[in-house]
C-alpha cells in the first residue's frame, strides 16, 4: 500500500510539473501574442499619422495653388481696371474735343452732345464699379484663404 501510495504521489507530482510547464508555455505564447497584437496596433498607428499627413499635404498644396491663381485673377483684374482707365481717359478726351469742334459748327447740338458724353461717362464708371466689387470680392477671398 505504501508503494501505491508513493507511485499515486510521484504520479500526482509529474502531471503536477507537467502542468506547471504547460501553463508556463501557455503564458510565454501569450506574451508573444500580446507583443505581436501590440506591434501591429503601433503600426496601423504609424500608417494612419502617415495618410493623414499626406492628405494635409494635398489640401495645404491644393490651397496653395487657389490662392496663386486667385493672385493672378486679381492682377490681371488690376491691369484691366487700368486699361479701362486710360480707355475712359481717352475717350473723355476724343468726347472733349468732338465737342469742341461742335460748339465751333454747332451751337444747338450741344446739348444733345452733352447727354450722349455723359451717358459714356456714366456706362464706364458703372463698369469700373463692377470691376472694383470683382476685385475686392477677390482680395477678400485671398484674407480669407490667407487663414
């Protein structure tokens, strides 16, 4: 009985390490699982930051490029508010001296000379006041974009 007893608790001590170890290997799986688990994690992490800041990118030089050709819209809205300018100018000086030449011909015409000099004048300035609306329209879009 005695051997029975020993051989019982030999064979209790061998499943009990055979235990112990396959709880140790269990635990050793488990911390390569978990580091694994984690290193992926970190990584989808690190791709994520990665496709974000390519994307900030594209929307920083697609604004880049909005605001460049609003620049150029703005500067050729400057040249051709000048150009209309010196048309403006040019005309009130061809209306100044075809009514010259009027007064010096005609001296009843000159009235109706004056109205048709005026309603020029008054179409140009309209205009220039659209170009002037277009143009601060713009150099606000620009403050705005400059945020």
């Amino acid at each position: 009985q005695r051997e029975e007893e020993e051989n019982k608790k030999e064979a209790y001590h061998k499943e009990k390490e055979k235990l112990v170890k396959k709880r140790e290997e269990y635990t050793a799986r488990a911390e390569q699982f978990s580091e694994l688990k984690k290193k992926r994690i970190n990584e989808k992490k690190i791709e994520k930051s990665k496709q974000k800041i390519l994307e900030e990118e594209d929307i920083w030089a697609e604004l880049e490029n909005v605001i460049k050709e609003n620049e150029m819209a703005l500067k050729d809205l400057e040249d051709y508010k000048i150009f209309v300018e010196i048309k403006e100018n040019e005309e009130k000086m061809k209306l100044k001296l075809e009514e010259e030449l009027r007064i010096g011909t005609q001296g009843t015409s000159q009235e109706e000379n004056k109205d048709a000099e005026e309603e020029k004048i008054s179409e140009t300035e309209q205009r220039i006041r659209e170009l002037e609306l277009s143009i601060l329209s713009l150099d606000y879009e620009l403050n705005r974009l400059d945020i």
